[in-house]
C-alpha cells in the first residue's frame, strides 16, 4: 500500500503491444494496431509499503490493515469503492489504539491512490492496463475467480493469515510504444462487444471538418469500422494525458457496416 502525503501525479496514459482479450494483430501488417492483453496478476503486496506496519514496540500492529487495503485496490473497481476501502484503512488502523496514524495514512491513500496514474500503487494495481472508475465486467471478474475461487475465498484467507506475496517487480506501467487515448477507446469498445476473436488487419486514421475518424478492418468484415469522436478532437488533443482525454476525447458515433454486425453485441 503506497501512501503519498505531499502530492499525487498524474501521467499518460500509454500501453504496451501484447495482444487484446479476442483480438489477436496480424503480424504481416506493420500498419496494424499495436494491442494489449488485459491480464490480472496475482495479488501480491508490499504491506503499508513506505509507511510502517506498526510502531516500534509492535512493529506490524496495523499490517493486516494494509494487506486488506491492497487486496481492494489491487482489483480496482467504482470510486465509491475506492472511497469504501480507503475509509475500511483509516478505520482498521484507529482500531489499533493510533488514530493519528489513520489520519494520515487515510490522506496519503486519498490523494496518491487514483486510477488515472502509471504507478504500483494505483487502484487497480493487478491488472496490466489503466483501469479507470467503472464496476469489473464479468469477463474481468472470471480471472479473479481463476485466481482465487468463486467467491476469492482464497484471497480472504491471504488476508487473514496476514501472509502475502512481495512484489518480485514493479506492477507500474512501463510500456515501449507511445500510445494515444483514443486508440486505447477505440480498442476498448472493441473488446466490449466483439462476439468472437478477430484479426485487426488495418488502421487509418483522417478528419473530416473538425472530427477526427479512426477506420479500422478486420478479419472478420469486408468494409472498415469507422469511429468518430467528438468535434475538436484531433491527433494532438489524443496525445494529451488520461485526465484530459477522458473528458475532452469521446467517442461520439460508431459506423458498423450491416454485413458486419453479426459479429458485434449492440
């Protein structure tokens, strides 16, 4: 668990070229969209991280507090979530007789913890791409349950017996391509309602008046899928960070030729 008292920062958003869940790229095709493998690690934490687990008569007196902190951030989720799991912290650790320690472990986890930045200690740590707020799709809550049972009964029990695996290496986003915003919505509504796996064999990108369009093409479909975003949108406005592009970059209509649709969820 990271605690951050003096400043939280923010970074773009970028993503690594592995693969997409249902999309795998065709290599034949340089032009083609790098993708990404939206993965969820197995929880692992590093304790109350740069803060001390306990004092120096009970050195790990509030340690199951921590470990119970990461496992919630580790799986991310909505924002009241992240509030409930921060508050379960300041709350766990005032229990153990230090409410001055909550206090400021609370605030150090309010303000460094959100989802928007690179780093191990975001909400949402255990999974290899930037998860903003949203309630886990079903898709995304099967592996945690491949991991740690129907209901992660084996997490609960990381939890309880306080023991926990230290990260062997850095959970925090270290990607080789540079990677716009849009792309990664236009590969996430892709992966939302794609039925079955597909190639993207092609990219193109133009603008038309003051809209940006991303064409892309498939295996799957013999005309491209065209998606526009909102006006004044353009090539450099993608390449502004994830708290920009997420108000200021939307999606604003996407073309599915008809012969295409079969393979598409609405």
């Amino acid at each position: 668990m990271k605690i951050w008292i003096l400043t939280a920062l923010f970074f773009p958003v970028l993503v690594s070229a592995k693969g997409l869940i249902g999309i795998t790229l065709d290599p034949d095709r340089k032009s083609a969209m790098p993708l990404v493998v939206d993965e969820l690690h197995p929880f692992v934490s590093d304790g109350c991280s740069v803060w001390p687990n306990g004092t120096s008569a009970q050195p790990n007196l509030w340690l199951h507090c921590c470990i119970a902190h990461d496992a919630k951030y580790w799986l991310g989720g909505t924002e009241d979530e992240r509030l409930q799991a921060d508050e379960g912290l300041r709350e766990c650790v005032a229990a153990t007789g230090s409410s001055t320690n909550a206090w400021l472990m609370y605030n150090g986890v309010r303000m460094g913890g959100g989802p928007t930045n690179e780093k191990d200690y975001r909400w949402g740590f255990g999974w290899t791409r930037i998860h903003d707020y949203r309630p886990l799709t079903e898709k995304e809550m099967d592996q945690a349950k491949a991991l740690y049972g129907e209901h992660l009964e084996g997490l609960e029990q990381i939890i309880r017996s306080k023991k926990y695996v230290e990260p062997t290496k850095s959970h925090s986003y270290t990607p080789p391509l540079d990677y716009t915003f849009c792309e990664e919505q236009v590969l996430v509504y892709i992966n939302d309602h794609l039925k079955n796996a597909a190639q993207i064999t092609n990219v193109s990108k133009y603008m038309i008046s003051n809209t940006l369009h991303h064409k892309i093409t498939i295996n799957l479909c013999k005309e491209s899928i065209d998606f526009s975003f909102t006006e004044d949108t353009s090539s450099a406005s993608c390449n502004h960070d994830f708290i920009y592009s997420k108000f200021k970059n939307k999606i604003s209509q996407v073309f599915i030729p008809p012969e295409c649709k079969v393979n598409f969820t609405p």
